[in-house]
C-alpha cells in the first residue's frame, strides 16, 4: 500500500518540479467524485498547468471552475459541454483539444452510474452506462493517442475496477444477451484491462492505469441504490438509509481520492514500458516502489498497471492469464472499433 502521507509527499514534490506549468490534462467525468477530487488536486499543485474538463453542462459546473481558477489563477479550464456516451460526441470533443494542443500527458476518466434493471439504450445503440464506463473511455484514449505520445510521460487512467477481473462472453461482448447492470459491469471491467493491454503493445511510451478505487464517499451508491424498483427495493432502501451511512464512515474521502488520483496522473511509481524520455514522473518518495506492470517479460513490465483502493498492483486473478494466451485483448480490440464504427454510421 501506498501511505497517504507519501502521495502527499508525492504531490508536493511534483509541485515543486520543472514540469507542471505545461502540462495539459484530460478530465472525463469531473464534476462530481473522484475524478473532481482529482481534477481539485490537479489545480491545487499544477500551478499554471492546463485542463479540459469534458461534462453535460457548463452552467451546473462554474461554481467549479470559479474556484479552480481562484485555486490557480495561472492555470486554464476549458470546459467542453456535451454528453459523452454517444461516440460522435467523444469524436467530436476530441477534436476540439486536437485543434488546440500539440500534446496531452494525463486523461483521467471516471464518469459513470449504475442502475438497477435493463439496457439503458443510447441513440447509437449502446447501454449508456456500459458506454460511460468502458466504449467513451476508450474513445477518448483511441482519438487521444496521437497527442500521448507527443507527452514525455503520458498517462491513461481509468477509474473503475482494476483487479477485478472475471469471466466474460467473449461472444456477447456487448453484453446482447441476458443482459444485468451487474455482468455489464463485469464486461466492462475486463474489457478495459484487455484493451489497454493491447495498446500498450503498440504505445510502449504510454502509461495505461485501471484502477478500482474501493468505497469513495461521492453518493454513487446512495444514487445506485434508488434506481432498484420491485421486490428488491426494500432491501435496497433498507440499505441505502441503515447500512450506506456505516460504509460511509469508513470509505475514502473525495479529496483522499483526488489526492491518489494525481499521484496515478504524476508519480513515477507507475513507468511506461519504454519511456521516450529519462523522465517517467515525480522521483518516488523514500518508501515507494515501482509497482508492478500487470504482464512482466524479460524484467520489463508492459507499462499498464491493475491498482486497488491504495495503489497497489493487484495481483492477476484467475481469467487474465488465459486470456492473455488465448490473444483475447486482440478480439476486444478489434471489436471495440467495429462497435464505434457501427455507432458512427447508425449516427450519420
Ligand atoms: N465511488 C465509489 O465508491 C466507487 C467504487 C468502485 C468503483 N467506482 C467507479 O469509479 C468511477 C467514478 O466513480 P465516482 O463515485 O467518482 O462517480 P460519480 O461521483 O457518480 O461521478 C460520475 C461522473 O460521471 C458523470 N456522468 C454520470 N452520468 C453521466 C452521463 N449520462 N453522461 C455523461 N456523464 C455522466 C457525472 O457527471 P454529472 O456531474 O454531469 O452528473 C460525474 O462527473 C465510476 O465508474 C464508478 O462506477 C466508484
């Protein structure tokens, strides 16, 4: 485990370092939870720095960009407004930054919900949380790519559930079949694992982080709990007001959040496979290690890390290894694409 008190240490090294007044960020999913703690963390010790913030309104957000810039008045916030669960709206966020920037060093990713019941159908034909948490992400790390790897020391995060990896219809990717909030979840999951095991083959110079970042007191389950409706919506409001409150107690702060998530976005705890440059991040604290890449040959990791709740490696759990022998990552890939392409013409 990574102690607090180290990313601290981390956090304040890296606001001490050369590069922080270049630096452009990403942030997808920023206006509430871990990826605003991040996004708060971000403001706090880039000084200068900019950041796009991609959300569904400008207005509910410029409380929060008043006080990023009140936080940081040399840095810049650019929101972009739109609603990224459809793939043309990525596409076209994306080149919003494109125009703009020669280079992108940290995409955070965390938006999302969960909700009880069956497929929520986008106009582009894909579940709109499995969109949110898995296809958008990784449109945006797809259309992004060219600006990574301009970054000395790129950084891919998606916050989500590292670690937890299971079994997965590798028939059924888009989860069409007996479709539950719960396996799209799953899905999601390990489709993310894969896929950023298949880029960083042929994006060596790029960090890909997937981590699951344990409770976080942000109302995601408070909200998750007043979607489910029928016999189970008495348990569900049983829990949501007796037991939610106790989990609370003991579930990570959003700005403990945040404070973690900045050092994923920095820390040269977490090396790409083959850096461009000597820098890989903020010199590591005494106490910290390199954490360990989730596929390791000859001693050299792949550069994508699995993290749990404290930023350790999570360790390979049963499917990956499989699934890695059986060239699944290929698949998903592949399939990915051929789903976004679908999604384009059926939006044309
Ligand atoms: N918090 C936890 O304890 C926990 C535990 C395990 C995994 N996770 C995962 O970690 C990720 C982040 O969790 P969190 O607790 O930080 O979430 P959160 O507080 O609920 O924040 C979610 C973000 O997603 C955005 N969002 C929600 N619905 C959207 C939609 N239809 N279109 C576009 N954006 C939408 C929200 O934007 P608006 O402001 O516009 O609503 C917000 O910025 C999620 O994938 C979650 O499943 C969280």
């Amino acid at each position: 485990m990574v102690n607090i008190n180290l990313i601290r240490k981390s956090n304040l090294a890296f606001k001490l370092s050369g590069h922080v007044s270049s630096l452009v960020a990403v942030f997808v999913g920023a206006t509430s939870g871990i990826g605003l703690g991040t996004l708060k963390q971000y403001a706090k010790y880039a000084q200068g720095g900019k950041a796009y913030i991609i959300g569904r309104s400008k207005s509910a957000a410029q409380p929060l960009l008043d006080e990023l810039k009140e936080s940081n008045p040399t840095g810049t916030f650019e929101f972009i407004e739109t609603e990224i669960s459809l793939i043309k709206n990525v596409d076209l966020a994306c080149d919003q930054i494109k125009t703009k920037e020669k280079k992108v060093d940290i995409l955070f990713m965390s938006p999302g919900f969960l909700a009880w019941g069956g497929r929520i159908e986008s106009a582009e034909g894909i579940d709109v949380p499995h969109a949110l948490r898995y296809y958008s992400r990784l449109r945006f790390v797809y259309n992004l790519l060219p600006l990574l790897t301009e970054s000395p020391s790129p950084r891919v995060i998606s916050i989500l559930a590292g670690g937890k990896e299971s079994a997965i219809d590798i028939n059924d990717l888009e989860v069409h079949n007996d479709f539950t909030f719960a396996k799209a979840a799953a899905n999601g999951t390990t489709q993310t694992t894969l896929a950023f095991e298949e880029l960083a083959k042929s994006y060596p110079s790029i960090t890909f982080i997937h981590k699951y970042p344990g409770f976080v007191d942000t109302g995601v389950i408070g909200r998750f709990l007043s979607t489910v409706t029928g016999p189970m919506a008495i348990p569900a409001t049983i829990a949501k007001w007796a037991v939610l409150p106790i989990v609370n107690w003991f579930s990570t702060t959003i700005d403990e959040a945040g404070e973690r998530g900045l050092f994923l976005g920095t820390s040269a705890r977490f090396p790409p496979s083959n850096p461009k440059t000597d820098f890989v991040g903020v010199e590591l604290p005494q106490g910290v290690e390199v954490a360990s890449a989730s596929v390791v040959k000859d001693g050299v990791g792949n550069g994508v890390y699995r993290l749990g709740p404290l930023d350790d490696s999570a360790p390979d759990g049963d499917v990956l290894p499989g699934y890695r022998l059986d060239d699944v990552g290929k698949r998903v890939w592949e399939e990915t694409q051929a789903l976004w392409d679908r999604c384009l013409s059926r939006a044309a």
